[in-house]
C-alpha cells in the first residue's frame, strides 16, 4: 500500500464483540499496550473453540498489517496458533492470516492478505479467533491489537465500490454455472444477456457446446488441440508438483578409469550455462587434500583433466572445504579459503590466499597472498561465495576463522562421518566471519557486515555467522538469500534476505518458531542450494541432519523447492535409503537414485533445468574414510501439454465409451480395445487401473446400472430436468476446466456449495 502512495497510519478500532471473557480480563484492554501490567488483556474464559474477539474499525479501511503486543515476559496464555478474517459486513467474513504469535516478550508485526484479483480488498472488521495458546490447557489471551492501513476516503471508495460489484458478478456467475449444469438453458441465456456477464471464455463456452449439449467429441478434441497450441494449460502444469527424475551419468565404455574424477567430499563445483562445462576442483579423498581441477562436457559426457596439480602450476595449494564461483562472462573462476587439520595450524599458514583461473589461458593467477591484509576476510572453511555479474563483485559470507588454536570437525567429514569424535574438540569461543565484499575490477574488499559474535536475538538487523549455510544472489532482486547452516554446536533454521544495493536485511523465518518438518527443510547441515531466477524458485538438497544421534541414520536426503513469489517450501523428494544400495557400482536401474550422503557438490543449469552432483561421504561408521565419485543428473519434471493432452483425450474417450455401453455394447467393446486404449497412460498404475475396470461396464445388468446412476446422482427422476448423458458430460467438461487458467474458466465453485443444512 505505501509503494502505491498511500498513506499508513494507526487505525482506531472498538471492540464490537467477543467469545467471552474471565474476571476483569476485558476485550476493551487490546486497545491499549501496557507491557508491563498483566491484567492488561483480554482472556477468553475457556480454550474450547470457536473462541473470538471482533473489532470493528471507525470506517471502512485498507488494512496492510497487524500489530500484537505483548506481556513483558513470557506467558502460557500467549497465542502459538491464531486465524484472523475481516470484510465489510461481520457475517461475511475471509482469512486474511493463518500464524502464530513466539513466546516472548517482543511485539510482532504480521501483513495481512489485501488484494483480491489484484485489487485492495476493504473492510470494516476484523475477527481474531485463537488456536492454541503456548499453554495446552490454558485460556488465550491477547494484550494488545494495532491495525495498520488507511482510511483515505479516495482511495477506499473505489475498493468498495470495485468490491460490491465483484461480487455481485461472482454470484450471478455462480447462478450461470448452476443453471447449465442442470440443463436450464433458456434460462441461462436470459440472465446472461439481461446481465451481459460472461460465465467464461469464449473458447470453453464452444468447448461446452460440442462436448456436453451436441455431444460431438471429435470437436471436442480438436478445441483442446488448439488450447494446447495456445499454450493455455501452462499455467495449471506450473501449479503442479515437480516430479523428480535422477538419472546417473555413466563414463563412456571406451574411457579410462583414470581420466575422471576420484572419490572424494569437501570439494567445490561451478557450472558455465554458456559452454555446458562443469568445474570441479580439490576435495578431501579419506586420507588427504587434493588440487585437482577437472571440467566435464555435458554435450560429449566426457571428464578433462586441467590440471593433476594446481600448486605446481601457480594455483591453490591441495585443500577442501574452500569455495569457488564462475564469472562466466570473462571465463575466469575465483577460489578462496581451505580447512586445515589442528596440527598442521601455524601463524606462518593461516594466511587466506586467493586465486582467480583464466579458462581461455588456462593459467592460475594469485590475486592475494592473504586477504586480511588487505580488508577481507581472515584464513576460513565452510563459508559462502557468490558473484553479482552485473557489478562483477564477489560476496563471502560467514565460514570459521582457523586459528593456530585446536580446530573441531567440520564438513570435510573427519568427524561427522563417524562417532569416533576424530578431528579434534570444539573450541569454548569459536569465532566466525561476516559478510564481505571483493570488487574484481578494483581488486577491493569491503567488510559489509561483521559477525555480532553470538549476541542473543536474531532480530531483522543481525546477521549470525555459521558453516555449512547457503548463499545464493538473484540478479533480479538484487538480493542474497541466506539460510540454514551450523554455528558451534547449534544448528540454524533461519532465512533472510540481503539487499545488496542498500544494505537491507529482511527476515523470511527467523528459525526460532517451532515448525512442521514436512512443510520446511530441517535444521541441518551440508545442505546444498541451487537458484533459478527466472522461474523464482530455490532449490535445497538436504545431506545431514540432526535428527538422531546415530550418524548413519542421521544421513538422509530430501530435496526441497521455495517459491520466492508465494513464500512456499515444496518437498519434491526423500531419500532415507540405507547404504546397503551399492553407489558405486556402474548398472544403471530404472528408478535409480544416489544413495544419501553429505560433503557433496551440486550446481544447477537454470537454462537446461538440470542439476549436477558429484561425490560426497556416505556417512558409513564402519568405513569412515569411504567416499564417493558417482555423478548424477537431476531433473524436476511437470506434466507436458501432450501428457495433459493425453489425460483429457482419456476423460473425454471414457466419457463416449460410457455412453456406448448404454446404446451399442459390442460397439463399444471395440471403441474400448482401439480408441480408448490409444490414450492409455501406461506408465499409471492408478489409469491402467481404471482402465481395466471400465471393462465391467459392458457386463452391469439393468438394475445395477440404474442403483449407480441413482447413487452417483446421474438418474432422471420427477425432481431432476438433466438426463444422464448431459450430466455425464457436463462432470467431464467441469473436469477439462480446470486445465484452463481461473481467468478463463467458470467459478470453481457451484451455487449448492453455499447451501447450509439446517439442524432440526
């Protein structure tokens, strides 16, 4: 709302109504905050639901957000779980927000839904209803409400009015929609022309007329050939699940063992889009470091070996747990930090050496012998590196400072790859960087923001250092999104974002609110993240958790999606496979998927839509310096237009095939064999199911056809003017608009939705 001008100030309220309430716990104490006076609230005088508190706003308003106050220490009767809907009238009423208050003392902003098809959505009430207070047992209360919004005549007017009217065509839609399907077509063409409202597009209203009035289903087919030709199922298959598709990618048969990759973890990877070339450099193999650097051709699924040794040619010496990033538009890619084992630490070796490779010179250059003399950061591991290509700048964030004082295990996989503790202990006082900034024309850095070195509260300024986080940078947005990660024994499940132009730190969760892990990624370590910004999604391949103490059931796989837009989390996979499944082996199954692990490297082709993974540590207790060189490809696939296509040819054939049965069964036995099996989807169990039993049809006697009818509501009778055939249609055209975007199709919803049934 201020981005479009408008002015946001507190808005005055009255209590209009409540649930109810105990002793002297008034609904009127939400409208003032006294923080520090406990009997300052309202407090329902029972937990049994529908509890409520309904406010009633001076006049109608835009409402952006809603302020909760709280008691100036923690308390049971706090809200973990609560609804909010508003509108303009108390009995029609939509949610606006589903959340939950933390259990602090610190007041909480929440926005709140105001657009409507695009439009801002007016109201003049608000009702809070309680969920569960952090007590089980105990009554909810609340201490205090603050609206946001305005009340600016000018512009609420026009949203009202917008609104009235919205809904007005809503509801003679919805009558449109009713009288059709109950084949009331003279009068569905009176109250369409007498209100010169449309029910849908025109292209489904020629849809309806071959399929369900003409009942012509060769026209039928073709009006969905040329939706599919318009592109007009795009947006359904974007609403879809991805379906994940891994596939391993096996080394040529005539290729030499020894001209791939060997097993490793710790090792870094980056992809040019441009070429189709994979980097892949260093790593840890079980016993030692390595500075090796392979590119791999995704076009001629070969390995190239660039260099055995990189030290040896002016490069970065053997190492792992470092980072890399592509700048692909100069062909030069970039190499900071390295993990070094305790006894191995001396002042004279901590320096933070840095390197860029030029791919067309295919030669190493040291930008810097050590980037903390000259303002970046200090000699570190597990941190974060992306590039901004437009301002050709390089962001570090976080990753632990090695000092000559005892190190603790890290990602490399010395000590979490076994319960043996191998690695050394944690340190009393770990120190972590913070966010820093590499310009590569200037060869300069900038600290932008400093570790707040484990001061309390997350709160949307701080920005915690850890290991094993991700980073990611959306040119678009000019942001960074950061998340997840280790910072000494605790596990982080925060999100925020970072402007990179102002400097803006946003949270998105601040991790401390206690969620359902089948909705977001777990706290965890060694995930693995992935952008595509063109599609707004962020993709996170989980490796270590810490759910359980024993390593090897700790070691799982799930793949998740965010959609930036919608603020959603996605899982579209898990892997909770033991290690008995051979990894390493070069038989490529159907179904074949890489066993879990930690320590790998994946990097994402946004232009191709395929993820690329390599190596990593099985985890395994009994072999702690086992490690991985297998390589994968992942793809996440959504229905194409044919197989939705397809799937409606098979809706609409099975429709003709019903109708058949009923007139010409012989006729349709072989519509069955030829025309409907065309169509089959044989790769669904759940279609070739249905598929097999639509042969039952041909043998259903009189009377078992007539109960079906009867049950399924598909029978003609004394209170019913639609015969089968039309109803059967018209269910299967309902089942064909949903392919089609909302704007086109009629309302979701049918007029007997809103039909209430009345108690006796």
């Amino acid at each position: 709302m201020a981005e479009a001008g408008l002015d946001m100030k507190k808005l005055n309220y009255s209590v209009d109504s409540c649930s109810s309430f105990s002793a002297t716990y008034f609904p009127e104490n939400i409208m003032k905050d006294f923080p520090a006076d406990q009997a300052s609230r309202w407090s329902s005088d029972s937990n049994i639901p529908p509890q409520f508190i309904l406010l009633k706003l001076e006049r109608a308003s835009l409402i952006e957000s809603i302020t909760f106050g709280k008691y100036e220490k923690t308390h049971v009767c706090n809200l973990k779980k609560f609804c909010i809907y508003g509108g303009l009238h108390p009995e029609n009423l939509v949610e606006l927000l589903n959340s939950g208050l933390k259990n602090d003392n610190q007041p909480e902003t929440f926005l709140l839904k105001h657009l409507v098809e695009g439009k801002m959505f007016p109201c003049r009430y608000i009702k809070i209803v309680p969920v569960q207070s952090w007590g089980p047992s105990f009554n909810f209360s609340i201490w205090y409400v603050e609206l946001m919004g305005t009340q600016e005549w000018d512009a609420v007017k026009p949203c009202i009015q917008w609104y009235n009217a919205y809904r007005e065509r809503e509801a003679i839609r919805l009558c449109l929609k009713h009288l059709r399907q109950n084949q009331c077509l003279e009068a569905f063409e009176c109250l369409q022309k007498r209100t010169k409202v449309q029910l849908e597009d025109p292209l489904l209203s020629e849809l309806h007329w071959a399929m369900v009035v003409k009942g012509d289903y060769e026209a039928t087919e073709q009006l969905l050939h040329r939706a599919v030709d318009n592109g007009l199922f795009g947006p359904y298959i974007y609403s879809q699940d991805y379906v994940p598709e891994w596939s391993r990618i096996l080394p040529c048969i005539d290729e030499d063992p020894c001209h791939r990759p060997g097993m490793r973890g710790g090792h870094q990877m980056c992809i040019d889009t441009n070429t189709e070339t994979v980097y892949l450099f260093g790593g840890w193999d079980g016993v030692q470091d390595l500075n090796d650097l392979w590119s791999y051709s995704v076009p001629n699924n070969t390995w190239t070996l660039l260099s055995n040794n990189t030290e040896e040619e002016g490069g970065p010496s053997a190492r792992s747990c470092h980072k890399m990033c592509l700048d692909q538009d100069h062909r030069q890619l970039f190499c900071l930090g390295r993990y070094l084992d305790s006894q191995h630490r001396h002042t004279n070796n901590l320096k933070s050496d840095f390197y860029m490779y030029d791919i067309e010179q295919k030669k190493w250059h040291l930008i810097c012998e050590d980037t903390a003399v000259v303002g970046g950061p200090k000699l570190i591991f597990d941190h974060q590196m992306c590039l901004d290509p437009e301002k050709r700048t390089i962001y570090v964030f976080g990753g632990r400072i090695l000092s000559p004082a005892p190190g603790y295990p890290e990602e490399r996989g010395l000590a979490v790859a076994s319960s043996s503790g191998v690695g050394g202990a944690f340190l009393s006082e770990p120190q972590f960087s913070g966010l820093y900034a590499y310009h590569i024309p200037t060869s300069t850095w900038r600290l932008l923001r400093d570790d707040p070195s484990g001061s309390p509260g997350l709160g949307p300024i701080e920005m915690r250092s850890r290991i094993g986080h991700s980073m990611l940078f959306h040119p678009s947005e000019r942001k960074l999104f950061i998340f997840a990660g280790q910072r000494s024994k605790e596990y982080l499940n925060d999100f925020f974002t970072y402007n990179v132009d102002t400097g803006e730190v946003t949270t998105v969760t601040d991790g401390t609110r206690r969620r359902d892990p089948a909705q977001i990624p777990a706290a965890g370590f060694t995930q693995r993240a992935t952008i595509d910004h063109e599609l707004n999604e962020i993709y996170i391949l989980s490796g270590l958790s810490k759910d359980k103490d024993k390593r090897d059931d700790n070691v799982k796989n799930s793949f998740w999606v965010y959609n930036i837009v919608d603020n959603k989390w996605t899982c579209v996979y898990r892997n909770d496979s033991s290690r008995e499944k051979e990894s390493d082996s070069n038989s490529k199954m159907p179904g074949e998927e890489p066993c879990p692990r930690f320590a790998h490297q994946l990097v994402y082709d946004h232009v191709k839509k395929a993820h690329y993974l390599f190596g990593g540590n099985p985890g395994r207790s009994n072999d702690p310096k086992m490690r991985l060189d297998d390589f994968w490809s992942l793809r996440l696939c959504r229905p194409s237009q044919s197989q939705l296509l397809t799937r409606c040819q098979f809706l609409i054939r099975k429709c003709q095939f019903r109708e058949l049965t009923e007139a010409d069964p012989i006729r349709a036995m072989l519509y069955l064999q030829n025309n409907l099996s065309a169509v089959v989807d044989r790769t669904s169990d759940d279609q070739m199911a249905e598929f097999h039993r639509l042969t039952n049809l041909l043998f259903r006697t009189k009377e078992q056809q007539e109960e079906d009818e009867l049950l399924s509501g598909k029978v003609d009778n004394a209170e019913s003017t639609v015969n089968s055939s039309y109803r059967l249609r018209s269910s299967v055209f309902d089942a064909l608009a949903r392919f089609f975007p909302d704007y086109m199709a009629q309302p979701r919803f049918s007029l007997t939705d809103f039909v209430a049934f009345d108690k006796a």
